[in-house]
C-alpha cells in the first residue's frame, strides 16, 4: 500500500451515509459554529452531482431561495454534516445536472418517485394514526406484447407494489 492509499484510509469517514444519487431531493442538516454557540441549519435541494472518491469525496446540493439558484458544496467527510435524509428519489438520466442552472420554473424539476417510507406515512397521517401496515408486495415483471401482425413483440417491464393496511375502527 502506497502512502497516498494509506492517507486516504485514514481519512475517509467511518460513519454510515444513506445512498443517493444526481436527482435526488436531500435535506442536509449542517453544523454551524457561531463564536461559543453551535446551531443546526437544514439545507434542502437536488444533488446535481457527486465528485471524487475516498476522502476528496463531494457532492453539490442546489436549490432555489427567493429566485436565486443557491448551491453548496458538502464533502462526504465532513464532520459538520449532522444528518443526511433522502427525502424524495429523482429519476434522470444524467450524472451530472448542470443542464439544471439554466432551467427556470417547472421545467427545472426532475421527475421524482416518492421513497415507500414517505407514502406509508401520509397513509398513516390520512387515517389519524389508526392505520398499521401489515406487509408490503414488490412485483416486478417482464411481459411482452406482440403487435397487430403478431411477428414483432416489445417487453414492457412492470412495477407493482402493494401495500396491506390494517384500519382500526
């Protein structure tokens, strides 16, 4: 092991972060000092990109405050990073969405899919607390379907889930 591997082995975090990708609507929770006092303040935005590996390790949060596109840089071993929540999945097909910056409006949104976890509470928040999930099914197929003529077909992949609640009356 050269030194440059061994430096970056001991500088890479030993903390678990939850894995996201360019797309994804994230909420940074950022230590901030002030003189004596320490606070918390919440970033929310797209990860646009993610750079570098092992220690170097960064990724760049954009959002929009009053208008203005606002992007921070965060790197991956940063011990001002108190938590990182996923709060939506977003659907590109890009690894870096620079293209974002000069989008205004709606159009600078990506698609987004709903994590499970987010939908199984607005469920439970729509029935006052009184509906428990009993199991979750996760069905993925292939089938295929055969035109007209019957001599070209398309596979058409399907995703299903469905989800079990138990309502307390």
């Amino acid at each position: 092991m050269n030194l440059i591997d061994y430096v970056h082995e001991q500088l890479t975090p030993k903390r678990e972060l939850p894995s996201f990708r360019p797309g994804d609507n994230i909420s940074v929770s950022y230590k901030i000092i002030e003189g004596a006092k320490e606070r918390i303040q919440v970033f929310r935005g797209d990860v646009i990109q993610i750079n570098g590996t092992g220690a170097t390790k960064t990724f760049t949060v954009r959002k929009i405050s009053n208008g203005v596109g606002v992007e921070r840089i965060i790197p991956f071993s940063s011990p001002a990073i108190a938590e990182i929540e996923v709060l939506k999945r977003g659907k590109v097909r890009r690894a870096k969405l620079f293209y974002l910056r000069a989008l205004t409006g709606k159009k600078q949104k990506s698609k987004k899919e709903d994590t499970l976890q987010s939908n199984i509470s607005s469920i439970q928040k729509k029935k006052r607390d009184s509906a428990i999930v009993d199991s979750l099914f996760f069905f993925d197929f292939i089938s295929q379907v055969f035109n007209k003529n019957g001599n070209t077909s398309t596979f058409v992949k399907w995703k299903l889930t469905f989800i079990v609640i138990n309502i307390k009356r």
